[in-house]
C-alpha cells in the first residue's frame, strides 16, 4: 500500500489549522464558550469547582522516538500524560491546549494521523481541544499540551497530605511501560546491527502487554474518581517518573517518609521475564521506569477495606512514617535501601541527552 506523504508546505500553518479545527469540533464540553477560530478561548468555569491546569513537553529524541512510536500511539500517549496529572488531583478534563512544533520531515497526513488519536484520546473524558499554536521546528517534532479540569474542593487531592499511619497504595502494576520501551530498543539495536535491511522483522512475539502499556497507556482519570467518592485520599500522585522518584515528592510535600515492602509491589509476569532476559532486576523496572502513569495515594488504615468494593487493580505497598523525607525500601533479602534524593531520570543532570 502506498504512503501518502504532503508536505506540510503545500498547506501552510493556517491549512494545517483548519484541519485541526474539524477534528477538534467533533467533541464538546459546555465549560467551553468559545473554543477554536478566535484570539483566546473563553472558558466558564462550572459553579462551585476548582480548576486545575496541568501542561507537558515532550520534545523528538528525549521523550519519544519515532523510528518505533507511530504517530497515533504518540497522540494517545501525550493525551495520557496529562490526563493521569489530572487523575491524581481527582478532577476530571475539560479542556486542551496545543502546540506543536513541527519538523519539515514530517507531512500533513502524519499530523493529522497524531492529532486524530489526540482528539480521540481527550474525547474518550469529554475533553476539547480549546486552542493551541503551530510552528515550524528544525530540531525534529515537539508537542506541548495544557489541559484544564475541574474538581470539587472537598474531592482535590494533591501531594503534601500524607501523615504518619498511612497505608501507601497504588493501582496497577509497575515497570511494564519500562519493560517495553526496553524491547523496542533492542529491536531497533537489532535493527541497526543488521545494517538496516528493509527486510527486518523485529521480534515482538509475547510481549504485546509490555508494548501496549508503554505506547499506549491509560490514565486512571475515572478510577481516581471512584476512589475519592469512596474514601478520604490524604496525598496522591501519578506514577510517571518511576515509583522512588514520585514517592519522594510525597515525602517532601508532606514532610513524611515512606517505608516500601519489596514483596508488596505489583510486578507482572512479563516484566519480570523481559527483565531477567535482558540480565536485569525487574524491581527496578519497578522503582525506577517511569511512565506507568498509574497512581499512588495514601489512606488511613481504617479506609482500606473499603477498596474491596472497587472494581480496580488496587495493592497496599507499605507506610507513612513520621521523620524527614525519605523513602525506604525493605528488600526480600532483609536489607532496607534508603532514598532521599531523586533517583530516576532528570533534564539538565549528568546523562541527560539534551
């Protein structure tokens, strides 16, 4: 089947817009007053809510790769990623904003293929795409996404809520985004060994849950919602920096630490054998991924029973402790590693590729 490819030249900016505009008018939400077509939308915040605004870079070559992400899986990803900063502040979208800086290799029917999945992702919660911008970019592709919800001011959660006796939760399972970001490296690794033959098959054989949860994750945003109209959540975050990492902002907005039990937290059986495959220790997956985009909260004791009742994959992994931030993690060998500092990836710090 052959590939249609327009240059973005052939629509220019405005071209571009208009087609955004059409796929973007396909959902509604009636906080929006005036939307696409104008100098700024205008929003009427619904009565009696808080608005929380969230916003995202992701930037070619740091957060995505496009020799293995599709421009659709891209779309719904970056949909996600703001969708769980929402989730774990309990609220729900109503809202976006995008602006993309679009690189001259890339063509209309590419875009467009990225902003239909966007839409559908955001459409999926009820969201619009209320504006945004364009331009042209010489460093390859970049996305940036602001997005609005709402959230009643008795249902906010946020990260410095968390006391001492807490039971610390989280939904899902941890590592599998970072188990298949690492097969899609070694198949591009595979890929360029070989000498980039257009015959390659890449071997993804099994791993398709590992593949899925890191092209084409899920917020929790309706979860996030069940939880807090059945419980009183004390401090919540989206897992996205890796499990360490997003702990410890809990721990340092709250002025608490965290004692983790190894054999508590959630690891599917696919990440452990992409793991232990690669001579790798799966509880790092765990601890220091990222982008699992699952939430972790804390409740008092007393509440915990009443997640039973919930229809969701929901796992208590240890306790808030009183003393300085720090997060503490007790290995199956009677070990206990201690953190107090971020352990996973950061911008602007040795081994960053920027």
């Amino acid at each position: 089947m052959e590939i249609k490819f327009t240059p973005i030249s052939t629509v220019g900016e405005f071209g571009l817009i208009d087609k955004f505009s059409t796929a973007a008018s396909h959902f509604s939400n009636p906080v929006i007053v005036q939307g696409i077509g104008d100098d700024a939308a205008t929003i009427k915040p619904s009565q009696g809510k808080l608005t929380v605004v969230t916003t995202d870079i992701l930037i070619q070559g740091i957060h995505f790769d496009l020799s293995y992400t599709s421009m659709s899986h891209l779309g719904r990803k970056s949909a996600a990623a703001n969708l769980s900063d929402i989730a774990a502040m309990s609220a729900l979208p109503t809202a976006a904003f995008v602006s993309l800086g679009i690189h001259s290799n890339l063509s209309v029917e590419m875009i467009g293929e990225f902003y239909s999945s966007l839409t559908d992702e955001l459409g999926k919660h009820h969201c619009v795409i209320a504006g945004g911008d364009t331009s042209a970019s010489p460093i390859g592709f970049v996305v940036n996404l602001t997005l609005l919800g709402e959230v009643e001011p008795d249902r906010r959660t946020t990260r410095n809520g968390a006391v001492a006796g807490d039971i610390v939760c989280v939904t899902g399972d941890l590592g599998r985004a970072h188990a298949g970001l690492k097969i899609l490296q070694r198949e591009k690794n595979r890929y360029i060994e070989a000498g980039q033959p257009a015959d390659f098959t890449p071997n993804f054989e099994g791993y398709d849950d590992a593949l899925q949860k890191h092209l084409l994750p899920a917020a929790r945003v309706e979860f996030a919602r069940e939880i807090t109209d059945k419980i009183r959540v004390h401090s919540m975050i989206d897992i996205s920096d890796g499990l360490l990492s997003d702990m410890l902002h809990i721990c340092k907005a709250s002025g608490i630490s965290v004692e983790i039990e190894e054999e508590l937290i959630p690891i599917d059986p696919i990440t452990r054998r992409i793991a232990e495959g690669l001579g790798e220790n799966p509880l790092d997956y765990a601890l220091y991924g990222g982008e699992d985009f699952e939430l972790a909260f804390t409740i008092a004791e007393d509440d915990f029973k009443k997640l039973y009742s919930l229809e969701g994959n929901v796992r208590a992994i240890g306790r808030v402790r009183s003393g300085s931030p720090e997060v503490s993690v007790k290995r199956l060998d009677g070990k206990t590693d201690k953190f107090t500092d971020f352990p996973s990836y950061q911008h602007f710090v040795k081994g960053d590729p920027s």
